[in-house]
C-alpha cells in the first residue's frame, strides 16, 4: 500500500497517511492514458472552421474564354481551385470532433494518471486547507511553504450546493478565489478531476478530506 507524507499548511510533516492500493497504487498504463488525453482535447475542438468551395465563391458565372481556339487551357469558371480566389476542394467545414471512449477506460486511465504521481512522487497531502478572507497571498504562502508556487493542481473536496453547510461552501469558494490569479497554479473539485490536468501539473496537491472523496468514488 503506498504511504506519502501529510503536510500542514505551512509544509511541515506532521505525519503519513496511506493511499488505497487501488487507485493510486497499479500499474500504469501509457496507451489508456494517451487515449483519453487525445479524447479530451478532440471534445474541446470547436470545429468552427469553415471554408468556401467553388460554389459559394462571388463570382464565376460565365465561361473566362471560349473552349476553343485561344492556345489557352479549357476552363469553365475562374472561381475554380487553381485560380487565385478560387473556391478550395474539400474545403473544411463546420463539425463535431467529439467521440466518447467507455467509462471502463477512463476510468482506468484516471487511475493510472494518479498511480503515476505517486510513483514520481509528485503528490503531496495536506491536512486541510482553510483561509478566512479572499487573499491571492494567502494561497501563494501555502504553495510556496510546499516548493509548489510554480506549477500545480489542487484538488478540493466535492461541495454539493443542496445538502453542504454554508461554512462548507464558502471555505471551498475563498480558497478558489485566492488561487485565481496565480499562474501555473488550477484548483479544481474532486467530481470535476479529469487526466489531462493530472498530467498537465507538475504537482498535485490533495487534502485529507478530498483524498477521502476520491477513494469513496473510485475505490
């Protein structure tokens, strides 16, 4: 069972804690994670390119010259690919690059991307986190008592609007906004958590309490 050290917030140990063997603890399968990361960025393509074909290009209406006898190439419309301002062949047009993979499979790869932090010991556990005013130094300070100010992925517990206490909610939303404006630095819940941000971080930073959530959910 792998066991990291867990922190306080101004980054000393205050002891270890252990990770469930089956989310962060298995073998690490590259070609599932490299699957899902190109389906990620697939679903975020706008696919709003669109170019004119011949027949949408102004213009083009008569014959440029006769078939015959000019000493000139035959040609039907100058809105034709080969002329300058010609229409494209097949030109691009508006779509969908979404494609869904089975959740067996991303799930795994979630699994594997967080199994690939604990091998490269890029995981760091915090007791808790908790500021009492929206300050982007307060934030910087905890990030910066880890060695992490620079780049790195915070993972905060689930916070269910309908059934969370206030105290809840505006501890998740102050630690939120006092993160914004540092550059390198994501905080994201852990029911939003995806592999590409995994991978993308250089850390990933999780608290006892989102820690918990991830095992309740993928375990």
């Amino acid at each position: 069972m792998p066991k990291v050290d867990l922190f306080d917030m101004d980054g000393k140990k205050i002891g270890d804690i252990d990770l469930n063997d089956n989310i962060f603890g298995i073998e690490v399968k590259k070609e599932v994670l490299h699957s899902v990361v190109v389906n990620q960025l697939a679903n975020k393509r706008q696919g709003t390119q669109s170019t004119k074909t011949k027949s949408e290009v102004r213009g083009g209406g008569s014959k440029p010259w006769r078939q015959k006898g000019t000493g000139r190439a035959r040609h039907g419309s100058i809105r034709s690919a080969q002329w300058i301002k010609g229409g494209v062949v097949f030109a691009p047009k508006p779509r969908s690059y979404n494609y869904t993979l089975p959740k067996k499979v991303k799930r795994l790869a979630l699994k594997s991307a967080l199994s690939s932090k604990v091998l490269e010991k890029d995981i760091i556990v915090l007791d808790d986190i908790s500021f009492d005013e929206i300050k982007t130094k307060n934030m910087y300070k905890v990030l910066k008592n880890l060695e992490t100010e620079k780049n790195a992925l915070v993972i905060l517990p689930t916070v269910n609007k309908s059934k969370d206490d206030e105290s809840k909610l505006k501890k998740s939303f102050v630690i939120r906004r006092s993160s914004n404006n540092i550059p390198g630095v994501k905080t994201l819940m852990v029911n939003t958590i995806n592999v590409y941000d995994i991978l993308k971080y250089n850390k990933l930073i999780l608290t006892k309490e989102s820690l918990s959530n991830i095992e309740e959910v993928y375990a």
